[in-house]
C-alpha cells in the first residue's frame, strides 16, 4: 500500500543539521507513526512519503519554509530576570510559557544580571532539515484517527 491521504505511515528516521549533528532520531527508540495528510509532520517530509510504500529508504533536504519557517527576529524578545523565576538559567535552556495559546516554547538566548533575552521561534526554526527515512509500515486509517487527524497506536485511547 502506498502512503497517500487518510494512510498511517510508520517510519524510522534520523534527521541531522546541514553539519551532520544528529538533532532527532529513532534510532534505538520507538518509529513513528502519523496520519498522512493531515501535517502531523513537517509539510517537506509529508509531500517526500506521498506515494512512498513499506520498505522504501530515502533521504531527502527540507528547506525551512517546509519545515518550522525561517527565524523570525521579532519572536526574540527580553524581558526583566525576576520574570523568569528559574534558577541557574543559562542561554541555551528551554522554557515552557503559557500563554492564552496554549503552552509556547521559549529559548533562552542570553541572560544578563537584570534581563534575559528570550527567542519564541521553533528551535528548528530556520534550520535546513536533512531526513534519512525508513519506512515501515503503510496502512489504511480508521475513521476515528482520520477524524482525529492523528494514529490511535499503542496506549492512546480517548474519544
Ligand atoms: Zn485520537
């Protein structure tokens, strides 16, 4: 079967920067699973899987407009140090905010004795994405996940 709209592909991956650091893998983990078409995953991988079908292997290049988007500078933002009430912040760490969206994701870009630089972009945001793809299995959605827009594998049961 080859994965198209409403399909639930399983695959294996390893996805590395454009300087070959291994940023995300399932390699020695769990493969994962996603209803096809519904942007369960990046735009760039869902387009390279269409048509795809059990056992096929590429590796494909997705540029950050079909990925997480370019970096935006005005998503970077400082804010006064006693707003952030975490100990030993350092650059580098990821915070958790919430806010009326929902939980945002924030990294901390600098931290100076009484601000702290923070950055809203998707840590990906910007990067060129670079996917070895195995695929594992293709298989046709239930109605429930193709409604939910998401696989029911495993432990997940809800209406
Ligand atoms: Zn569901």
């Amino acid at each position: 079967m080859d994965a198209a709209k409403n399909t639930v592909v399983t695959i294996d991956y390893t996805l590395r920067d454009d300087s070959g650091e291994v940023l995300d893998t399932s390699e020695g983990r769990e493969p994962i699973s996603f209803v096809q078409g519904a942007g369960n995953i990046v735009p760039g991988l869902e387009k390279e899987i269409e048509g795809k079908s059990e056992g096929d292997a590429f590796a494909t290049k997705i540029e950050p407009k079909d990925a997480y988007g370019d970096h935006r500078d005005d998503l970077v933002f400082s804010v006064n140090r006693d707003q952030v009430p975490v100990e030993d912040l350092k650059a580098g760490m990821q915070l958790q905010a919430r806010t009326e969206q929902g939980t945002q994701l924030l990294v901390v870009k600098s931290v100076a004795e009484e601000s702290v630089e923070l950055d809203a972009n998707h840590p990906l945001a910007g990067q060129t994405l670079n996917f070895d793809v195995t695929v594992r299995e293709v298989r046709e959605a239930t109605e429930d996940e193709i409604e939910h827009g998401h696989p029911h594998d495993g432990s997940e049961s809800h209406e």
